[in-house]
C-alpha cells in the first residue's frame, strides 16, 4: 500500500511523464546478494551488476569504507578517502584550538608528513560474508525462556567472531541479524587504524547553511573532506606511526566530470545505520511518543551548551561537535513527527495490518502459525512502555550527552575493571579485549570533548530537573538528594564530587583501568563510588533488558518471517550498520501545493543565499572565482553554473553520509550527505513522491578542491588533472 498524495501537481507530473519507468525506486536498501533480483540493467544499469560486489574483493563495493557512524570511499591508489565535511567533524575538532581553528579557518595538507592523525577514525574494508543462522541457533532449544535464547545466542556470536578474527591481525568481525533474527551474516573486515586529515574546506563552504539548511532543499553545502589511510610497510592496519605508509586498496572509485542531468540513472553504496520500515503499528507508536517527549529534552540541552559556550573559542570547540549532533537529531526528529502526523502512518500501518492478516487468514496453516503476532506485539509494547518509562533516567544520566562527562568517564573504567575480572568468553561484548583499544582510546579522547566547570553545572541543572519527577523514575543513588528538594543541596553535592575527584585527568582514568576492583574502591574517589552506586541499579536493569529484548526480537522474528512469505522474499532487511545499495533517478519533486523544487541547485544559488554572517557567509575567494566566472570544466554546458548539490529517488539514512554516488556506469558523480525534511519519514516508511536524498555534485568538490583551495596534488591524485593543474606540477 502507498501514501496517495494530492501535493503532485501538473507542471511536475507531465515532467514525470518524460522520464523512464524507474522514477520512483524500489523501496529497500539490499543486501549485495539481493543485488541480483533487481533486474538492474533493465532499470538503467550500465555496468555488469557482478561487478559491484565480488568475493575477491575487486568490486566496486570494497572501495567503500566504514568509518565508523559514517561512509567513505577510496579515491585513489594511495588510500585516499572521500567523504562528508560532517563524517569528519570530529576529527577536525578534536585537532582544532583557540590558536588553530580548523573548523573554521578548514584544513589542508599540501604534503603527506603535514596529514594530521584523525583521532577516534578507523577504516573497515569489507573482505566478505556470509550466512551462519545455523551456527547461531544451533544452541536454540523449543522451551528456552527469552532470557536462556539471548545467552545461547549472544554466546555462539562471540565463538563466530574470536574465530574470524584469529585470521589476522587486522581483521574485524561482526554477526549481524537480519529479519529480527530469521538470518544472521558473519561480516568480515580489514581494520585500518591509522587515519590521517588531508583536507577540508572551510566552515564557511562545509558547513554553509547551517542548521538553518539543515534537511532542508534547495541545498548549496560544499559537505566533503579528505581521509587518508595508512597501514604498516607490510600492509597491517596499525596505530599511528611515521613509518606507516599510505594504503593501497584493491580498487578504487573512478571520478566522473560528466555531471548529471535530470532523469539520470543513480546509485548508493554505504553503511546506513538503522531504519524501522518492518515495525509494526505498536511499535511505531512507542517511538512517536518518545521522539515528542525526547525533542523537549534536546532542546534544553542545545539552550544550555549554547549558553555556556557564549564568549569563550575554546568552550564552543569542545562542544562544537555535541551540538552539532544535537541539531542534527533534534531537526531529524521534528521532521519524523511532522511526517508521521501529516500522513497519519499509524492509522495507514493499522490498515496494512489488515492487509497482513487477511493475507493469514487466508490459510488455516497460516493462521495457527501467524495468526496472534500483532496481538502478541500490542501487548508486549504496553508492558514494555512501563519498564522503559520507569527507568530511562538511568541510562541516561551516565551518557557523556545527557549527564556528566566525569560520571560517564567514571562508570567506564568502573565497569571495564569488573569485566576485566571475568574471562574474555564470559564478558559483556563491548569490554572483550577487542575492544579495551578503543576503551582507552575514548578515555584519551574524552578531553576535547568537554570542559571541566561547564560538565559540572551541566550535572547540577540536569539533577535539578529530576527533582519533580516521581520517586520511583529517580536512581536511587539520588533519591535521598532529591528528595530534599533544594537546589542548594545539588550544588554543594556537585562542587563536592567535582573538588574531590581524581578523574579530571585523562592518564589517572587510564591508570585506573588497571586496578583490581578492591583497589578501585580503595582510590575513594567521589566518582567512581557514585558509579559503583548506581550500577547495582544498572546491573538489574541491563539483565532484565536482555529477556526483554528477546522477548520483542522472537516476536518480530516470527512477524518478519510471514513478511517474507508474503512477499516471495522480495524484502529488503532493515539497515542496521551493514553495506547496502540502494537506486533511483535524479528528479526533483513537490512537497505542497503549488511548490515544485527542481533536482540540481547550482553556485548562483550560494551567492543567492549569502548574507555577509554564517552560515551564509561567502568567502572572497569564492566571490571573486563566481564573479569572474572562473569555473574551467567544472561548469555544467546545460546550467551555465557549476552545480553545487542534486537529489535522487535513493533512500538512505544516517550511516550513509559520506556514500559515494554513482552513475549508471558505476562512476562517481556526487557524495550523499542529507535527505530532505519530507522524507527523514523513510526511516519508518517511504512515501515514494516525497523520498528524495540530497548529494553534493562532485564537480563541486573538485572545483573547492582545484580553484578554490589549490590543492592540485589532490586533483592530480584522482586522476583528474589538467590545464592549471598540470601548470602546477611542472
């Protein structure tokens, strides 16, 4: 069933009309052995669709990275990585400072000993996978409680990983369900730790329009960075070292100045992070209420950081990139509210749950096998709403984002020193060895992210809300505090915790780390007692998460399994981290009466939008290049401008920034960085004559990247070069 949306009006429908069949795209992000039921050369596939992903890693699908939240894409021969300015925000500002600003004034390498380490990136290459639902369930027995399935499960995943990973000693392994568990995949990566800055632009250009432009079209954001990555002389993905030498991938993607027109075939290849589209009615409402109670809470948050960041360079640093996923999340969310309110997707999710049981009913076999599903998920939904609702605080106040810094520093290494007391095999996952690296990483790396005063009156105004709330909704590591109801009491507690602490230094966190838990109690520290405190209440919690979740994923499983019955296995898995492709036509489209956005924004529009103050601020150079209409081969011959952004029929989501996209002959031609307002919705169900992502045309890039910044050596690089740029390296 689709949305029939009236807002389609005439000029944009005998546009439509012009265009090949495909313009609106199937609804799924596939898995790459899906890839061949899509008939994608009839669709405008140019290139043999075997070659987009190979076993031998030659396909054009391993020349896309994870890293990590977010996608790349190898560009060269020497491991140079395209993705988004925002993909490489923190790196950027974990190495800027009041006296080298990188976020604002950009960043540029003219040599490889001047790349700077991107602190906190990894790259991870896909080597493969493949199918082990057997290995998996093998332990599943019939009469097994919710919470006996999630340990036979959890613990046949950690057996499949150690394995995969003693192949090598960069390789990086996941299993990952599909379907709410009817499959499971074993991913297998190539890890690159050390990940070096090369370029990005200014503020100015990566980051213009601000959230102002935020979801939104028309767009005119520069959105792109340079990554490089390096490994050992003998090829190992290793931590930073001068020795290191530059990666050199098996393939990498070839850049396209063709440009594209409306109508053009496109496609997507990334790592988007989750989406919701085979949730049930019960489900997608919890969520709606939840997002209409969260985006309050972010917006208390964005005013205080703002506030506290007012006149000091290096307070908005550290705090530059919080807020600006803040922002990001807070306007997404809007968006999913306005859209699920405007199409009523509950009440048309009720409707296709009709569809689903008449399709049951239908058959006596499905029936007794079906049948109870979606009364099963209304009722485990209730239940669930009232465990979530009484103890949502508790996850909370130990998140560097919600709570303190100090406390969330605190409650890692507490909880890493009594993992580390178990064997590896008997340990929640994120603390195995594997993972103790990137433990102490993010405790080195904790510093740039906050400072030390401010995440002390943050603690205070976060506990000072908690004092209305209902006594059994407050931890009870703070209920005798609040119960007082003074706000004195919460000051003098904070300043107490903050004066006494130990944990302000980045090396005692790390040092801590290697005491046995009696000795960690020993230290006395204010902190790590309030961590011990509270976790007696998380530890009850987290157990009991665990039959939950097993409870609504067994639930689903079942549900997705007539899905895929239904549907003759023609079904794309929910994203949840892994690659994807997805496809679709460039073409603009029509949100309301009466407004028809076109699908390629040019340079005119940057100088359009400029307002002398950011995030509409143009910098001379780019004034003057416009004005001179220095623009060399990157001016499109049917716009007469260079163009800056372009929207396709694709559907992606957060994870996919920085996807390459490609041409129909497997070129690429722009880097996904956005979706537009109207189709954040996607995440839970694609309303085709809205779904549009938003790419920044790669001719943009290479015209920042040549005329703007001169950064030749780059162009050269890529393969790219020519006239000045040859001029350059004579």
């Amino acid at each position: 069933m689709r949305f029939k949306v009236k807002a389609i009006i005439g000029v944009l429908l005998v546009s439509l009309l012009c265009l090949p069949f495909f313009v609106f795209a199937d609804e799924g992000m596939w898995m790459p052995h899906q890839m061949r039921m899509l008939n994608l050369q009839q669709l405008g596939l140019k290139m043999n669709p075997d070659d987009l992903y190979k076993k031998d890693g030659t396909g054009l699908m391993s020349a896309v990275v994870n890293l990590g939240g977010g996608t790349g894409e190898f560009v060269s021969p020497d491991g140079l990585i395209l993705t988004n300015h925002h993909v490489a925000f923190g790196a950027l500002q974990r190495a800027s400072s009041k006296d080298h600003d990188y976020i604002t004034d950009g960043f540029l390498a003219l040599t490889r000993e001047q790349e700077i380490p991107a602190q906190g990136y990894t790259a991870d290459i896909l080597l493969g996978y493949e199918e082990v639902t057997a290995r998996v369930l093998s332990k599943i027995k019939p009469k097994m409680t919710p919470r006996q399935k999630y340990e036979a499960i959890e613990s046949a995943i950690k057996k499949i990983v150690a394995e995969a990973e003693k192949t090598g000693p960069d390789i990086r392994a996941n299993v990952v369900g599909m379907y709410s568990g009817n499959q499971y995949y074993l991913y297998r990566f190539k890890r690159i730790k050390d990940v070096r800055l090369v370029y990005a632009p200014p503020q100015d250009l990566g980051n213009y329009g601000g959230e102002v432009d935020n979801w939104m079209w028309p767009r005119h954001t520069c959105d792109f960075s340079f990554l490089r990555a390096y490994v050992s002389k003998d090829g190992i993905g290793v931590d930073y070292s001068p020795e290191n030498v530059p990666y050199k991938p098996k393939v990498w993607l070839k850049i396209s100045t063709e440009g594209v027109k409306e109508g053009d075939f496109t496609f997507v290849m990334g790592y988007p992070g989750r989406t919701y589209r085979n949730n049930l009615a019960a489900e997608i409402e919890y969520d709606f209420n939840s997002m209409v109670k969260r985006m309050a809470e972010f917006q208390d948050i964005i005013n205080f950081m703002e506030n506290a960041s007012k006149g000091d360079k290096e307070t908005k640093i550290r705090y530059a990139s919080l807020l600006r996923g803040l922002y990001n999340s807070l306007k997404n969310m809007q968006g999913k509210v306005e859209g699920m309110k405007k199409v009523d997707l509950i009440a048309h999710k009720k409707e296709q749950e009709k569809e689903f049981l008449a399709w049951v009913n239908a058959s006596p076999e499905r029936q007794k096998k079906y049948g109870k599903v979606l009364d099963q998920m209304a009722d485990y939904m209730k239940r669930y709403d009232v465990f979530a609702s009484k103890n949502e605080l508790l996850s909370s106040i130990i998140s560097p984002y919600f709570g303190s810094n100090v406390l969330s520093q605190a409650y890692t290494v507490y909880r890493t020193v009594l993992e580390r007391q178990k064997p590896d095999k008997d340990r929640e996952a994120a603390y195995q060895d594997r993972n103790l690296p990137y433990i102490k990483q993010r405790i080195q790396l904790a510093e740039r992210g906050y400072v030390f005063n401010t995440d002390r009156e943050f603690f205070k105004h976060q506990l000072k809300k908690m004092m209305n709330l209902p006594a059994d909704k407050v931890p009870a590591a703070f209920k005798a505090l609040l119960a007082q109801k003074s706000e004195k009491a919460i000051d003098e507690y904070v300043d107490n915790l903050y004066q006494n602490t130990i944990l302000g230094d980045p090396q005692k966190r790390l040092e801590l780390l290697e005491k046995k838990p009696a000795e960690l109690m020993k230290v006395n520290d204010p902190f790590i007692n309030l961590a011990a405190e509270l976790e007696k209440e998380l530890k009850v919690v987290r157990e009991e998460s665990k039959a939950w979740a097993q409870e609504r994923a067994d639930i689903k499983k079942l549900y997705e399994a007539a899905l895929l019955e239904m549907k003759e296995g023609k079904l794309a898995p929910d994203a949840n981290g892994t690659i994807r492709f997805t496809y679709g036509p460039v073409i603009g489209y029509s949100p309301r009466d009466a407004v028809i956005y076109k699908p390629i924004t040019t340079l005119k529009g940057v100088m359009e939008k400029e307002t002398g103050e950011f995030p509409f601020h143009v910098p001379d150079k780019l004034k003057e290049l416009y004005q001179k209409r220095d623009f060399g081969r990157f001016e499109d011959p049917i716009l007469k401008e260079v163009p800056a952004c372009f929207l396709n029929t694709t559907n992606v989501t957060g994870g996919n920034s920085g996807s390459p996209t490609l041409n129909a002959k497997g070129e690429q031609v722009g880097i996904i960085f956005d979706m537009t307002y109207e189709s954040v919705i996607g995440d839970y169900y694609i309303i085709p004559e809205w779904q549009r992502s938003i790419s920044v045309d790669i001719r943009y890039v290479l015209f920042i990247t040549e005329k703007f910044s001169g950064a030749h050596h780059l162009i050269k690089e890529m393969g790219l070069c020519s006239g000045e740029c040859e001029m350059e390296h004579k």
